[in-house]
C-alpha cells in the first residue's frame, strides 16, 4: 500500500478525492447511496471505462489518439453490413469483427505514425477527420435500428430488487468492462511487452538503444487502443439499441479528460488501469451528484475543467524534478 | 619518455584490437586510419578533443557506423568482417553514452535489469527475478541503493551507477564510458573511480572518454589520443603529465604566445561586489575594464556559468552588487542586460544561442529587431541586410549566402554568427561562456583572433573556459573558480601554465 503512495501520486490523490466526494454525496442527498444509483453510475460508465483503458495504453507509450471515438462508430457501421453478410452472427462474431476492425483502425495510425515520422497527435487529428467524413458522406447520417437480437438485447448480469421496489441490474457491458480493464492490467503490468511499452513513452532514445522494437510499439499501442473502441462500439449498440453515426463524437475529448485525470502523462511513461477506472468514475460521479444536488447541468463541464486543471497541476509539481538532465550544468 | 607503444599487449588476446579504421561522411572524413586497442581488464582513456573522432569509433565498434573499407577488426580474439549493435552486444561491449539512454519514471531495479525485460514475444515480466538481478549487480558494485526507487528520484551520480550495473547486467567484458564524470562533483567522481577501478580488477575493461585529464591520468593505465579524426598515438600514462597530454590532443606548442597586457589603467566597466546567490557562487568581487580580457576557469560544477547567467540578468543574485559603467544595476531580466550593453555566448551554442532552422541572417538580427525597423515599424529589408553583411564581413565568416539556415555552417562559423548576434546589439560587455566548445583546433585560433580584435576595440570581454590553456593563452587575467567562490587569480605573463593546472586540478 505504501508502494502504491508512492508510485501512484495521482491515483492515491484521486482516490482520496473520490472518497471525499462520496461521502459528501452520500450525506447531502439520500439518492447517491442506493444500489439502483450505483448499478446505473457503472452502467452508465463502462463504454468509458473501456475506452479509457485502450486509450492509456497510447499515452504510456508516449502518444496521444483522438480518432478512437470515431473510430468506434466507423466499427459500428462497418460490422452492421458484416453481420447482415455473415446472416446475424452472434456474441462472437461480434467480438471478433468489432475488435479485428479496431484494430486495423489502429494500426493506421501506428503505421502514419511510426513510418512518415508524423507525432500521433497530428496523424490522429487527421485520422478523425478522415474517419468521420467518410461515414458521414458514404452514410449520410443515416441511424441504423434494424440490428440484430443479440445484440441489442440488455444481459442482465445481477439483479436486485431493493425494498422500495426498483431493480438494481448490472448489465452486459460491465461485465466486458471488467474484462477489458483486467485484460489491460496483465498487458501492462505483468508482461514484457507492457514494460516497453511504459519503457518506450518514458524515453523513445534510451529504449530504442536497449534494443525495444519502436515499430512493434506503436502497433501495439494503438491496435490496442483502436481494439478497445472496436469493443467498446459494440457495447455501446448495446448500451443504446441503435447505431448513430455522430453519437460518438466528442468522447474523445471526454476520455482523454478522464485518463488524465487518472494519473497517465501526456507524454508518456506513466498511468495506469486503476487510474483509468477512477477517472472516469470520479467525473461520472461528479456528474451525478450534480444532478442529484439540482445544480444546473451547464456547470459541469466547468467543474469537470477546474479538476482536471487541478490534477495535471498536482502531477506537473511531483514530476518537477524530471528535468535532471539539465541539472548539472544549468 | 611517452613515446608510443609499439606492441604494449604481447601475448594477451586484446578484448578490441581495430585497424586502419576510415570513416568518411559525403566528403568529411571523419576517422583516419586509424588503430586502437584495448587489453582485457585494462582502464583505457580515449582522449581528443571535440571532433577528434571518439565518438566516431564508439560508434564503429559498437556497430552504430560501418567503417569504410580496408579497416581490420577484431574483438576477444575473433576476426569480424562487420559489427551491428547486436553483434557487439553479445561479444560483451556496452556503451553507457552521457546521457545514460535511462527510463527515468521506472524503478532502479527495472532500469539495471531492462535487458530481462525485451524481446519481440510477449512474456511474464518476472519482476522477482529482475529485482533479484539488479541487487546483485548493486551488490557486486559495493553500492546501496532502493530498487524500488523511480529513477528521476536519484541524484546524477547515482543514475550513473545504475547505468554501470546496466550494462553489468549483459555481463558486458568491455564497457566505454562516454564522458562520465562530466556532471559529477568531486566525490562522486571518486565514487564512480573507485566503481571503475573495481571493475578492472575483475577484468573488465572501461574505455574512458573523458577531457578532464586529471581523471584520465589518475584512473587508465594506458591512453589513445586522437586529433583531428587521425591517431597521435598510444601513451603509458605513467610519467604522462598533463601539459603533455593537452599539447597531444590539441596539437598546441606550448611556446604559444601569451596574448595577456596590463589593462590596469583603462576604465572599469564592470564591477561586481561581494555576490552571492545561495547555492550557486558566493562573496564574488570582479572587475572587467575596457578592452580587457578576464579568463574564469575551473572544474565543471564550480559555478562559472552560474555566475555569467547572473551577471546577464538570467538569474536574479540573492545579495551583492553589479555596478556597469559607474551605475549599480538590477536586471529583471536579460532583456534588460541587453539594453545595458550586456551579450552572453552561451555554452550550449546549439540550442541556446542559434535558432537551427532559421537563415543566417535571421539569426544575426534577432536581438536588435527594433533597430532594423522602418518607419512604418515593419522590418526594413534594406536595413537588415546592412547589418548582416558589415559582421559577416567583420567576423571573417564563410558563407553561402546569408539566407542559408545556421546548420549549413561548421561548428566555428556558427559561433562567429552567435557572436555576430550578440555584437549587433552593440555591448559594452560580453560575456563568451566555453566558446570553443564543439570547435575544431583550427577555427580556434580564428575565434580568440576576433576577441582579442574585440578587446582592442574597447569591449570588455568575460570568458568561462574549462579549457586551462584556453584561458591562460588569451586572457588577460585568469580567475580560479572552485565550490561557487573565486580561489585565485593570475596574471599569464608571471604565471606558467602548470602553476594554474596544478591549483585547478589538485
């Protein structure tokens, strides 16, 4: 635990203040604090959450992807027509198609990136754009409701009936959350290829010089990201019951937020899963408890903004003694 | 004495033996023929000056660069036809380059034991087993440190250990160690020596790349100096002094004339009292005079630059006074120095003084913008070419045309345009802070040439130099600098040269 401290600033910071702001919450309204609201606050978080874990594993290794979100309708649409090919599909093949689709997307940027020399966050800007513009023009903005069973159907994992009589439900994409959330934790965390991974964002030069595959790296990096928002695409058809090609846009920026939030460097070389989960939590739950309070909706972006403006402050002032190299010789 | 050795290994395997080595970049030759050798187990110093090629055959044995043809190589005995970086590495050769290529957000143990961590196939990262390797290294090192440790939260000296224990780890039989002292203090450098001398007497060779001579001396049993990309030679460094060796590396005759005069009587146009900013240089009382120029040497760390900084308005001093032309001053920032007649050259010409990408041109003008405007306050495309071509014109520097970039130009020209620059303002004073850093010898002797024409024409001139020679041979006074406070000063002309290399290094 103490390690943690120590080697997590940010992610015990945030914990502290996630603590802070559910106690608050719980005593100042008497919704928060009941299982309904809870199940939905998870529910509600676990496309974010999945994203957020593909898009850390881009910032530890020193990039940075707007293009995910869009990403993740492009996967929608595209496995749509798939499955009407395949005649339906199932579970798997939705998976399967979903994060195979992701991770081609991905693998564009990583290849933009690594082979014209281009930082991600340009080759990402573009790819957005390009993303976007090609399944609006060849969709025209057309919703798409006539998907199959399966998939829209709500999996109800736990179910609850609490003494006032409404149902506390974990669904699906909680479930998938954790899975992604784990999945990621081993990556990064427990294999070789994670250490690089944090190894190359740390420092690019040091690591190419001890011999780590840059090329690898930026594929794994962003086939990783774009096959989380392939998944994450999935669940969301799931999570909403239709495909809407603009429905996307802008989490980009509010997953970005989040993950930064939880501790990751833009820049590279650190963050982490739990930081992921608290982030996205911490401003789902801030959200909520804005709702819960009757306070207008219109302040929490600025609140969400004073946060985060907060936490990369906090970050930046631990992290001041990383200019060594200079330190010597002024 | 020091003639070079014919054949010092005898019967030994050497653990590198090259020859003939030539390396040519399009038309510059950067390496030529020349041989080198290093004994298992032997503390070698490569030693040349900036330019000279060490870097360059670092780079060939480690198979950074391949050499042109005709160059032999052999490591541990077995002939090569070529060498890449992975090659060497297995033969046991490892580079711990000045920037030490660390992971600075990890921990020290995973920094040790990266090496258990790489491969193209995923596997479990075994942090056990890499803790446990890393501790051993530190333990065979004699050195305590935190595994757990992030590495930004190490001092310098202690990165550098962890870099040495890198590239243990390999069990790396020949490590190159590029420059490593050169931000340590003093005893750390004993530290790292003793490190050193430790690894040596388990028969591993350490190839020293080091200009601090006194080091060199001390620690290597046997030096390579290299000048100008061609091999001078092969020294025993018993009974090698100092002076010798600077004179092999730089090819200066020490009859080289003392260009030092007695400026005592012109006008005082900087004067410092007791100045002191905490941690950096105390109780410091200078005085520079027209047309005069003040030599500050000093090991690396003793707080020279720290004090041109100061004295630019780069940093603010905690007590003390700065008295310019007869007036006390107080620079808020270097802005203001520059509108009282100050210019600095920085040290680090590359990323402080030139801005790369831009014209010639461009460069010359940036800090007096305002006085090549016109009357419409836009930039008067005639006025600046004037300026231009009167200091490129002054300052002898070789050009294409003025609308090159900077990186178009050798080491030596672009510190003619940095100076150029910082001249067009018009100062009274100028500081220059090592400004034969990255210069080849014979651009040298160009640049003192235009101080010393400076000086003459009345500008008072203040020159940091880790350089002894340096110092001794084109200033007018020598200052001593050591631990932030001025130890001594000399005056050439009844000083010899020893006298100070004895005082600095002692």
């Amino acid at each position: 635990m103490r390690n943690f401290f120590r080697n997590n600033p940010t992610e015990a910071i945030l914990l502290v203040v996630l603590a802070i702001v559910c106690v608050g919450l719980s005593i100042g309204t008497d919704q928060f604090l009941t299982l309904v609201n809870l199940a939905n606050l998870l529910n509600a978080s676990a496309i974010n959450i999945i994203f957020a874990v593909g898009l850390v594993v881009v910032l530890i290794a020193g990039g940075i992807d707007i293009s995910f979100a869009v990403a993740a309708s492009v996967v929608q649409y595209v496995t749509v027509y798939a499955l009407g090919y395949i005649g339906g599909g199932n579970w798997f093949w939705g998976f399967m198609i979903a994060g195979s689709l992701g991770i081609g997307l991905g693998l564009i940027n990583a290849f933009l990136i690594h082979y014209f020399r281009i930082i991600s966050i340009v080759v990402t800007i573009a790819t957005f754009n390009a993303f976007f513009g090609l399944l609006m023009f060849i969709t025209s903005g057309r919703y798409l409701y006539n998907l199959p069973d399966w998939w829209t159907t709500r999996i109800i994992l736990v179910e609850h009936q609490t003494t006032s009589g409404q149902w506390a439900e974990l669904t699906a994409p909680v479930a998938v959350m954790l899975i992604a959330s784990f999945a990621t934790w081993f990556l990064i965390r427990f294999t070789t290829t994670g250490r690089q991974l944090y190894a190359f964002g740390d420092n690019p030069e040091g690591a190419r010089r001890v011999g780590i595959n840059i090329a690898a790296m930026q594929a794994i990096a962003f086939g990783w990201a774009g096959m989380m928002a392939g998944i994450a695409g999935l669940m969301q058809v799931n999570f909403v019951q239709e495909v809407v090609p603009n429905a996307l846009i802008g989490r980009e920026l509010d997953v970005l937020a989040a993950v930064v939030l939880g501790g990751a460097r833009l820049g590279g070389g650190r963050g982490s899963v739990i930081g992921c989960i608290l982030g996205v939590m911490l401003i789902a739950i801030i959200q909520n408890g804005l709702n819960l309070l009757g306070i207008s909706p219109f302040a929490f972006k600025m609140i969400v903004g004073a946060f985060i403006l907060a936490a990369i402050s906090l970050s930046n002032m631990s992290f001041s003694s990383l200019s060594f190299a200079r330190k010597g010789r002024v | 004495m020091n003639q070079p050795l014919d054949n010092p290994s005898g019967q030994v395997v050497p653990a590198i033996r090259v020859r003939h080595v030539t390396k040519t970049f399009g038309g510059v030759t950067a390496l030529d023929d020349v041989s080198f050798e290093v004994l298992p187990g032997e503390v070698h110093c490569l030693a040349g000056e900036n330019g000279c090629g060490k870097s360059t055959i670092i780079k060939i044995i480690t198979g950074v660069y391949q050499p042109d043809a005709g160059a032999e190589i052999e490591i541990f005995g077995q002939k090569l036809s070529a060498i890449t970086p992975t090659i060497s590495r297995k033969l046991g050769i490892d580079v711990i380059w000045q920037d030490l290529a660390l992971f600075p957000l990890m921990s020290v143990a995973e920094n040790i034991a990266f090496e258990g961590m790489l491969g193209n196939v995923p596997r479990i990262a075994r942090h056990a087993t890499l803790r446990k390797k890393a501790a051993e290294v530190l333990t065979r090192l004699g050195v305590d440190l935190d595994l757990e440790a992030p590495l930004h939260t190490l001092s310098v000296a202690e990165r550098q250990i962890v870099a040495v224990g890198r590239a243990l780890v390999g069990d790396a039989r020949l490590v190159f160690m590029d420059e490593p002292t050169a931000s340590l203090t003093q005893s750390e450098t004993e530290k790292l020596l003793a490190i050193v001398a430790k690894l040596s007497s388990e028969g591993v060779a350490v190839v020293f790349v080091s200009h601090r001579l006194a080091e060199v001396l001390k620690i290597s049993s046997r030096v390579t100096v290299l000048r100008d990309g061609r091999l001078v030679g092969v020294y025993d460094t018993d009974g090698m002094t100092q002076s010798h060796l600077t004179e092999l590396m730089t090819g200066h005759t020490f009859d080289s004339v003392v260009a030092a005069q007695d400026r005592s009587k012109a006008p005082v146009v900087l004067q410092v009292k007791n100045l002191t900013r905490e941690g950096e240089f105390n109780n410091i009382d200078l005085t520079v005079r027209q047309g005069e120029v003040v030599g500050i040497t000093g090991l690396i760390g003793a707080g020279r630059t720290e004090l041109g900084h100061a004295l630019f308005g780069m940093t603010k001093p905690g007590s003390g006074e700065i008295i310019l032309n007869g007036a006390p001053v107080r620079f808020r920032s270097n802005r203001d120095a520059i509108n009282s007649g100050v210019a600095y050259v920085s040290e680090d010409r590359l990323t402080l003084g030139l801005v790369q990408p831009q014209s010639i041109a461009d460069n010359i003008v940036l800090p007096v913008l305002d006085s090549i405007l016109d009357r419409f306050g836009l930039i008067s495309s005639s006025k600046k070419d004037k300026t231009v071509r009167s200091w490129i014109d002054d300052l002898a520097v070789k050009i294409g045309e003025p609308t090159d970039p900077v990186t178009t130009l050798s080491g030596g020209n672009q510190q003619r345009i940095v100076l150029a620059k910082w001249l067009a303002t018009k100062p009274k004073l100028l500081i220059l802070d090592a400004p034969t850093v990255g210069v080849d010898v014979g651009a040298r002797a160009g640049i003192f040439e235009i101080v010393r024409k400076l000086a003459d024409q009345g500008l008072a001139i203040l020159m940091i130099s880790d350089e002894i020679p340096e110092a001794y041979f084109n200033s007018d006074r020598v200052i001593h600098m050591a631990g932030g406070e001025f130890i001594g000063e000399y005056d050439p002309r009844s000083t010899t040269i020893s006298e100070i290399e004895g005082a600095v290094f002692a």
